[in-house]
C-alpha cells in the first residue's frame, strides 16, 4: 500500500518538487508569521519569567502595561512593612534615547537592585549582574550592533537630553524589544537618567508561603485609585494582550500566517486535482478490478500526508535557521515555538487532507465505463 503510494506520488519527479518547494515557501511564511507574534510576546514577558516574584505593583492608570508609569516610594514602604510580604524590588523600565558617535538609537532601559536574589540577567556573553554595580555602567544586547556596529566592550554610549556618558560593561543575547536592544543598569543609575526621583516604573514583590496575591489586593483596596496589584500571570497576559491586540501584531502579522496556509492549501488542492484527473482511467481501472473505496481514499490521502511532512519538515529547519538572522534586522523578533509549531503541523495536515477530499470526489464519481469508451 505505502509503496503503491510513494510509487504513484513520484511518477512526475519534477512536478513533485515543485509543489514540495511551493508548500515549503507557504509554510515559512506561516513559521515566520506565527513566530513574530510569538517571539514577540516571549520578548516582552522574559523580564517576568525571569523574575521570581508572585505579583507586581504597577500604577493603576498606566496606558501602555509594557512600560512607564510610577510608583511612589512611600508605596514602596508601605507594601514593604506588610506582615504577608518577603521581600519588595524597585524597577525602572521605560524607553531611553542613546548615541554612540554619530548614530542614534532608542534602547529600552530596565534598572534594578544589582543585589536582589530574585532577579537576574539572562543571555549574558561573558558578563555578569556584577559589571554593572558601578554607576553609569551598562549592559546592553547583542542587537545594539545593528545600530551601532563599532559598539564594544568598554565603549562609551551618551544618553538623554544631557548626554550623560554610560560605559558599556558587556553584552547579552535574546533581550530585544520590538528590534530595540534591552540595556540594563543599576536602580540609581536608571532614576538619574529617566530623571525618577522617589518613584519606579513598578514594584515587584515576593509574598510569605501562605499569603495570597488577593490578600495583598485587599490589604491595598484603598489605594485602588493610585496603583493596582498584578499576579505574575496577569502581568505576562496583560502585556501578551496589549502587544497583540493593542498594538495591532495579532493582526498585522497574522495575516501573513493566514495567507501562507491559504497559499499552500491552494497549492495541496490544484496539484491534486490535476494529478488525480490525469490518472482518472488508472484509478477508474483499479476501481473496475475490485479497488475497494477505502483502499483508494487511503493511497491518495497518504500521498498528502507525504507531500506536507516533507514540506513542512524542510520548512520548519528553514524557519530555524533563519530566525536568529530574521531577529537582528527585523522590528520583531522570531521566536520557533515548539508548541505553536507542532499546533501549526496539525493544522496544516487537517486542511490538507481536507483539501484533498475534492480530489478524492472526482475520483469516486466518474463512472467506471469511461475505460471501455472509444
């Protein structure tokens, strides 16, 4: 049965190769669009995966949950003196201007307490948390080169209105956002250069084992108008859902998505049908001969199967390949899920087979006779 199948599918090499190719290109379209939207939301969310906190303090009318906003630091100590909390760590996060000789750039600068044991820096390049005790120091991603490609250990980066000059300590990896290098610092160093004097961008807090997140809410009710309490999780989908349906990337990338599974269903249908027509006496002969139905439906959908895993095989190695280079000049990072791209194989298997129902169809209704006409 299998080798019947395979036999048949690759009577026509040539045609075969190019359906094969013309579904891989669909289906990179679909790795690349899925994984903006996703490398995207990874990006934005990394600086609460890698944090250990069980909830967030932000300020409670802030419009773009991303960043910015304040939080005071009388806040600060009154959350601190709060029996259910271990420990509180300031945080500034907010957009920053920077030039390195004669080009400019914006970077997103996140500033923290060097000292906490609930966050660390990820993707460092020899480099550590450390480098950046010192004032003015900086640690900025890898991405920064695209904008600044002399950029070294050790260069200077003036910032702000005032150019204040910041000494790049080291690099890290996988910290961009939006096609902007995250650059980090120490707390005091991030308030002088955003000019926050006893505030922060947010709180964020780890409770005692035993002390909920919706007891802290209670405990803070009266300062509802002032800030607002956030779960970890609430937090990364807040964000998740600004960035994809405020800020439009659901959309605007999902296009792409839906267009390359479109693309190459059309692909999967067109070829099938041309195929099976050309082979209507074969297949109406083998029918004659005894061919069960079934045996039929199984050969033709095996051929479908064959043709997307080997398109989809070779496109999801190309997705990989290209996602580190698709990262670094593109405005949105690629990420390769595998959870979405195993989700995306299942899809594109369904439609496909779908597709080939129509093939199918025309085999089964053509009378059998059609093989003793003249």
């Amino acid at each position: 049965m299998v080798n019947l199948t395979i036999k048949d599918l690759f009577h026509d090499k040539f045609r075969v190769v190019l359906v094969i190719l013309g579904l891989t290109v669909s289906l990179l379209m679909v790795h690349v669009g899925m994984g903006m939207m996703t490398g995207s939301v990874d990006q934005n969310t990394r600086i609460v995966d890698e944090g250990d906190y069980d909830c967030y303090i932000i300020q409670s009318n802030r419009a773009n949950i991303m960043m910015g906003g304040s939080v005071s630091d009388d806040m600060y100590d009154k959350v601190k003196s709060i029996s259910g909390v271990k420990h509180v760590d300031k945080f500034i996060d907010d957009w920053l201007g920077v030039r390195y000789k004669d080009d400019e750039a914006g970077v997103r600068l996140v500033g923290f307490k060097i000292k906490t044991q609930y966050f660390d820096l990820w993707g460092c390049i020899d480099c550590d948390k450390d480098d950046i005790k010192n004032n003015n120091s900086v640690i900025i991603d890898n991405i920064a080169k695209k904008y600044f490609p002399e950029l070294e250990v050790n260069s200077k980066l003036k910032a702000g209105a005032f150019e204040t000059k910041l000494k790049v300590k080291g690099f890290c990896d996988e910290n961009n956002v939006m096609g902007n290098p995250r650059m980090f610092t120490n707390y005091e160093t991030a308030q002088r250069l955003l000019y926050m004097e006893n505030e922060s961008t947010y709180l964020a807090i780890k409770l005692e084992d035993g002390y909920s997140v919706n007891q802290l809410k209670d405990r803070l009710k009266r300062y509802d108008d002032e800030i607002k309490v956030v779960s970890s999780e609430d937090m990364k989908q807040e964000i998740s859902d600004y960035l994809l349906f405020g800020f439009g990337i659901a959309f605007s990338i999902g296009i792409i998505a839906i267009l390359g599974f479109f693309v190459a269903m059309i692909i999967i249908t067109i070829t099938l049908y041309q195929s099976i027509v050309e082979k209507i006496p074969e297949l109406v002969s083998l029918k004659a001969l005894g061919g069960s139905k079934t045996f039929i439906n199984k050969m033709l959908i095996l051929q479908t199967i064959f043709i997307v895993v080997i398109g989809y095989g070779i496109s999801i190695v190309l997705a990989i390949f290209l996602a580190p280079i698709l990262s670094f000049y593109s405005a949105l990072p690629v990420g390769i899920n595998p959870v979405v791209t195993s989700i995306t194989f299942v899809v594109s298997l369904g439609l496909a087979i779908f597709c080939s129902l129509f093939s199918i169809r025309k085999v089964h209704k053509t009378d059998p006779a059609i093989i003793f006409r003249g």
